[in-house]
C-alpha cells in the first residue's frame, strides 16, 4: 500500500500543472494611500527604484477606492504598457517590466480624464554590478566552471569577464538507495519506490522534489530552492509552487582568509530539510560565503541584487530571514543594518558584530602577543600569565588567532610559520599575481585592500587605508591589577609588544589607524553600530560554546555580547535580540532547537507585520516577540538535559554564567568598552589611579616613557568622532546616499 501511495503522488506531482489554480496570487499587501496625497501610486516592489537591475524590474500600480483600474492608463517612457499588467486585487495592479535601457526610464500612471497622474523613476544597472559598492576588484576570478549543481552537472564556463552564466533551472528528488539528490529524469514508474518523501511541520507527507534555479547576479552565481513537485507546473510573481510557504530564508557560508578576487564555486547550501520542511524557499549566492569574498559591502550589494532577481521570478515573500554562523553572521548583521528591509530578521550563530572591529582588533592583538611571547620575551611569562594578559579562556587560543591575522597580511611565503602566515588565496592562479616587495601592484589579499572602495588608498601607495590601532593600549592592565602579572612585566610588555606595518611585519613602534579609514569605517557601518536596521529588527543569536577548545577557537561568547552592547548604546535596550547557548541545534527529534528557533521568528515577525498600532517599528518589535523565546541555556550534564531560561549577560553569578562563562579579549584585559568598537582611542597621561599596585618611582618613570603619548581613555570613545551615516549608503555608481568618492 505505501509503495501505490508514493507511486500516486509521483503521478500527481507530475501532472501538477492540471491542479493549478487560475487565480493569480498577490505579491504584496495592500497600499495604503494618503488622503492628502495622489489617488494613485506606483512602486517597485523587486528592489530600490533606483537600484534596479538588468533591466527587469517587478513593479506595482495602487488606486484608492472608486477608481476603475481598467481605466488607468500606464505608460513607460512614453510607450503604453497598460496592457502588461495583471489584476491583483481590485484596486491594484502589476507587472514585470523587461528589457529596461540602462540608466533612468520614467513610469507613469494616468488617470483619464482627470489631472491625477503619477510617476516614478526607475533606474537601472547591468546584471552583473556594481551598484552600491564601487568599482569592481580586479582581477576577478570565474569559478562556474568548478560550481556542482544540485543534479551532479556542473554550471560550465562563464559567458563573459563578468562570469555570466545562462540562468537554468533543474529539479531533482530525494533518492532513497542512493541517500541523496538525484535529476528528476532518473526517476520512473519502474523505480518510483526510489522517491523519498518529506513530512512537512504540519505532518503532510509530499514527494520530496525540489526545484532549483542557478544564475549569476553581481558576478556571483546564486541558487533558489523550493519544494515544488511538477517541472510542468507554471511559477512566476502571481502563480507560486503550493508547496512553498511565501517565505524566504537567506542562507551565508563563513570564512575569510582566502576569500579574495573570485566568484567562489559554492553557496551558503540551500539544500536545507528542516527549512524545506517548514514550507520555505532558500536562497544564498556564491559572494555570500566569506571564504570567498570577505568584504561585507559586497556582500549587501549582492543580497539586494539576488533578492530582487527571487522577487522577479517568484514574488514578492511575506519575509526574508538571514541565516550564518560566523562569517554569515557578520553578513546578517551589517546588511540588516546598513540596508534595512532586505531582512526581516536574523537568526545567527557563532556570531561576531563585523569583521573589522572585534575580529580584526582581536586577530591584530593575538598576532602581537603570540610574537611577543615566542620570540621577543619567551621566557619571563608562564603560559598562565599569558593567557590572562589575551584574556582567553584557552591558552591555545592565542596562537590559534595570530593565524587568523593572515586575513590582515598581504605576504605569503611557503616557509613562513603559520603564525606569522599571509596573502592567501585559494586560486592557484592568482597565487603568481600576489604582492610582494618586487610587485609592489600585485593581489593584497587583506581585508582592507579588499574593500578600498571604502577605505581609500594610502597617499602614494597601492596599499588601502587600514582602520587599526594600538596607540595607547595597555596590554595586560586587568592581569596587573588582579596580580597575575608584576608592574616590571607590565613594563616590558607594554613597551616591547610594538605594531605593524602596512605589510603586518612586526616593528617597535605602535600602529596608527589612518584617519579617513577609522572615519569611513564608522560612518558606513563597516563597523557595525546597532542603531540603524537592527533597531527594529528581530535578532536570534545561538551558538555552541567554544571559549574552552583545547586548540583554540576565534568563535568566542564574548562577540555576542559586544553586538549586544552597541545595541545598548544605540537604542537603549536590547530587547529585540536573543541569545541561547548549547542547545542541540538541528531539526529533528534528536536536535530540535534550531527548528523551534525558526518557528519563533516566524511569529515574531508575522506578529509584529499584524500589528496595526501607530507605535514605531522599534515598539512593535519588542511588543510582539513570543512570551515563549526568551534568553537561554542548556544544562547537558545530566541524563536529561534542562533549559535555563534567564538573561544572558557577560558578567555575574547567574546558573549560565557558571555553566558558560565569557572571556574578554586582549583589548578588554587593557580597559576597552565591551562593545568593542573604538579604533583609535582618545589618549590621556598615565594615571596611578589606573593601577592597584604599586609602581617604583623608577618604573613609574619607564611607564611614562613608554606611554609618551598617554593611554588610552576608553570613555572618551573614538578620536575621530565619526557617527553612523544612515541606511542605504553608496558607495557608487549610485549616486543615491552616496557618502564619497571610492578609491580616494
């Protein structure tokens, strides 16, 4: 009898097309006209009017009621185009406008017969960017031909220099015998026993087939997963597979120190079960996983131009939740903030605020100490001392860090200890075209030379601007004063830890920040202020603890506090953002919580979008998070495992705290803000209140010398002053929000 079951819904899922409906479906809620304002809007709803690109744009016609829409005349750039449009509800109307010139066309809507008429901007960009992030890094390396389709395939060779592929769509099932995906075309009546099913959260038991769409947008090759059973079947913006929830999940791949110069041959994985069994469509790109592009400016500009490549093709979703760990989490904060709207909401694990405050500032420091401690003073500190001065709760954690420095450093050399290791890709061609002293316009494979768009080239130099900075921090402050290390230590360290260079080779004297890149830095949210989007944006954070791996590990507690904190100081409360901690994070029985982490969002957000009240959308995010979601850890140490649920917090005797305690960071043990988001602090004299030991008058002397320049006064924040610019910012070749002139 099971067998005739799955053989049946093979059959139905085949000839699915016969059971579609003829209504069409709409993609977006009603508009809302002001009284005092035109009886008419227009709006396009795939992306930004003035982001649009290649020259398809989903766009939407809404009247007040009394006004017969057939009657509307809608013209595009002087052409009629009335007829292009499709009922969607009685009072609205769209379209999928094709074949856009580049640059501005104009959309207008008559009402005839009265002098009511609208119009509407639109301008449009090529397919393959930029928009927002400034010119394209060059070179740029195609990797389609490496790219494995969901079928086994795989994408082949690039079309162009922008690495352009033909969009294509294959669909594939879920293969019993072999236990994974395999092209619908290898399924028949003859081995339909071989066709897996998928029991959605509703307990429907469906054919698991899976349609999904390959393309390139912004020369990133994304993909678009939905369950969806008949390749027969017709999808656009107003006919939607049944099997698909209206909702989009934006997934992220982490990484970052090789992700330079290259499409990359992978996305953030859209294959996802437990998603597809709660109804969603998945969505991720090649530029989103940091391991092959690690400048998150890029990483927007991608998010919006893939999200608006879905939209055309499927609709317009009720939301878009952003999902990553790690580097994914970097993605999934800065894009909710800087360009709001594109996520409804973010579920993160393993997180961090950005990459360039407390990953950049904790790998620079780790590099720092790791030298110190192994070459210039390897004997004078028990490895005890050491870890208290990193702060870390793994000794190893130090050396393991100095080797995510490698993100920061241009040189790569073979013999080079890792430690110490830089300029890495993952192209073998590109490896002869790296910088070195003999090409000194060769691949900088750092961060900063990644987004120069941003930061601007050093005067003279080919080298990007770099926001880091060491002047003034005392290394080790809280170990001296908790007596762990004596004031002699404190001494040498302080004044033999040195800096970097612009190449990360070490030297005596401290590194400075350049100041337009500290400046820029803040000002375009490259490092994350909290205060912009993610005021009113729902924010899950969950993570397996790791602060205790005996070989060290970057994904530290402590990152997820500072995100909290900047939220703190921006909005007053941090309401809106979640944090669990050693939950089993999957879908299924054995591993539920990441699955119940999504239906809670999935409430949280349909919540706050059913909340008619005239409060703010910061009040309506926190009024409508489910009673149920609250901060939380697991207790694993028993036979049965017990969820705490209280607040999580950096410091104090709570039962979390004692199960998973947090660890500072290098600039934390020296005084810095938990929020970790000064680049270069404000300097002040040395002041024997800082110290809860004694100094010699002789060391107290040395101490000044070695701080000529004063400490770091870390209440003071940030010299440069430099406050977040707003959402929406561009970087060209949008004029639009556009902060300054790239490369400069």
């Amino acid at each position: 009898m099971h067998n005739q079951i799955r053989a049946s819904l093979f059959l139905i899922a085949i000839v699915a097309s016969a059971c579609s409906t003829d209504e069409p479906i709409a993609t977006a809620g009603s508009v809302a006209i002001e009284a005092d304002r035109s009886p008419i809007s227009l709006e396009t709803l795939s992306t930004k009017s003035w982001l649009v690109t290649g020259g398809d744009v989903l766009v939407e016609v809404a009247a007040i009621d009394g006004i017969n829409m057939d009657s509307v005349r809608l013209e595009l750039n002087g052409a009629d185009i009335s007829q292009q449009f499709l009922a969607v509800s009685s009072q609205r109307k769209q379209a999928l406008l094709v074949g856009l010139p580049e640059g501005e066309s104009i959309l207008t809507a008559t009402i005839p017969g009265t002098a009511d008429s609208e119009t509407l901007s639109i301008f449009n960009y090529p397919i393959s960017g930029p928009i927002i992030s400034g010119p394209h890094e060059q070179p740029f390396y195609c990797q389609s031909e490496e790219f494995q389709l969901v079928n086994g395939e795989f994408l082949g060779a690039a079309l162009d220099t922008d690495c352009t592929v033909a969009t294509r769509v294959d669909y594939v099932y879920w293969s019993v015998e072999n236990e994974s995906f395999q092209p619908i075309s290898a399924l028949s009546a003859e081995n339909s026993d071989d066709l897996g099913m998928i029991t959605l959260d509703n307990s429907e038991v469906l054919p698991y087939i899976v349609r999904v769409e390959t393309g390139t947008v912004n020369r990133a090759i994304y993909e678009i997963a939905m369950l969806h059973q008949s390749p027969q079947e017709r999808i656009d913006p107003w006919s939607r597979s049944a099997n698909w929830n209206g909702k989009l999940i934006y997934t992220h791949g982490g990484g970052c120190r090789s992700g330079w110069h290259q499409q990359g041959n992978r996305t953030g994985g859209v294959m996802r079960e437990g998603l597809f069994a709660q109804g969603y469509a998945v969505v991720s790109s090649s530029l989103n996983v940091f391991g092959q592009n690690c400048n998150d400016l890029l990483a927007s500009e991608t998010h919006i131009m893939v999200k608006e490549r879905f939209i055309e093709h499927y609709g317009v979703p009720e939301f878009t939740i952003a999902t990553g760990a790690s580097g994914g989490s970097y993605q999934s904060h800065q894009t909710a903030d800087n360009y709001p709207g594109v996520f409804d909401g973010i579920i993160v694990a393993l997180s961090f605020p950005d990459v360039t405050s407390a990953t950049i500032f904790t790998v620079a420091d780790s590099r720092l100490l790791n030298y110190y401690f192994t070459e210039v003073n390897p004997e004078s500190f028990t490895l005890e001392q050491q870890r208290e001065i990193a702060g870390y709760g793994s000794y190893a954690s130090i050396a393991n860090l100095a080797r995510g420095a490698a993100r920061l450093d241009p040189i790569y050399q073979i013999d080079t200890p890792l430690e110490e290791q830089g300029g890495e890709v993952s192209i073998p061609a590109l490896e002869t075209q790296l910088y070195d002293s003999t090409a000194p316009q060769g691949i900088r494979a750092t961060v900063y030379d990644h987004t120069v768009n941003v930061y601007g080239l050093a005067e003279g130099l080919f080298t990007a601007q770099r926001p880091l900075d060491n002047v003034g921090v005392q290394y080790g402050l809280a170990a001296l004063n908790n007596g762990v290390i004596t004031p002699q230590q404190f001494i040498d360290l302080n004044r033999d830890i040195g800096g970097f260079d612009r190449d990360m080779n070490h030297v005596a004297e401290r590194h400075r920040a350049d100041s337009q890149a500290r400046k820029r830095a803040l000002e375009s949210g490259r490092i994350l202020n909290g205060g912009a989007g993610l005021a009113y944006t729902p924010i899950i954070d969950y993570r397996t603890y790791l602060d205790h791996a005996e070989n060290g590990d970057i994904h530290m507690l402590i990152h997820q506090f500072s995100t909290r904190q900047r939220l703190l100081n921006e909005n007053g409360h941090a309401a809106n953002h979640v944090m669990q901690i050693g939950g089993l994070w999957g879908f299924d029985e054995e591993a539920p919580d990441l699955g119940e982490l999504f239906r809670q969002m999935d409430r949280w957000i349909t919540n706050i979008q059913a909340d008619s009240s005239d409060t703010t959308p910061a009040e309506k995010v926190i009024a409508n998070k489910p009673s149920s979601l609250t901060d939380a850890c697991w207790d694993n140490s028993g036979e049965e495992r017990i969820k705490i649920e209280e607040e999580q917090t950096f410091r104090g005797s709570s039962r979390c705290n004692e199960l998973y305690p947090a660890y500072p960071t290098p600039r934390h043990v020296a005084g810095a803000p938990l929020a970790n988001n000064i680049v270069s602090c404000q300097l002040r004299p040395i002041n024997s209140a800082d110290y809860a030991v004694g100094f010699t008058r002789e060391q107290y002397a040395e101490l000044d010398q070695v701080f000529s320049q004063g400490v770091c006064d870390w209440s003071r924040g940030d010299v440069s002053a430099a406050t977040h610019q707003g959402a929406w910012a561009s970087f060209g070749p949008s004029p639009i929000n556009k902060l300054y002139e790239t490369g400069n």
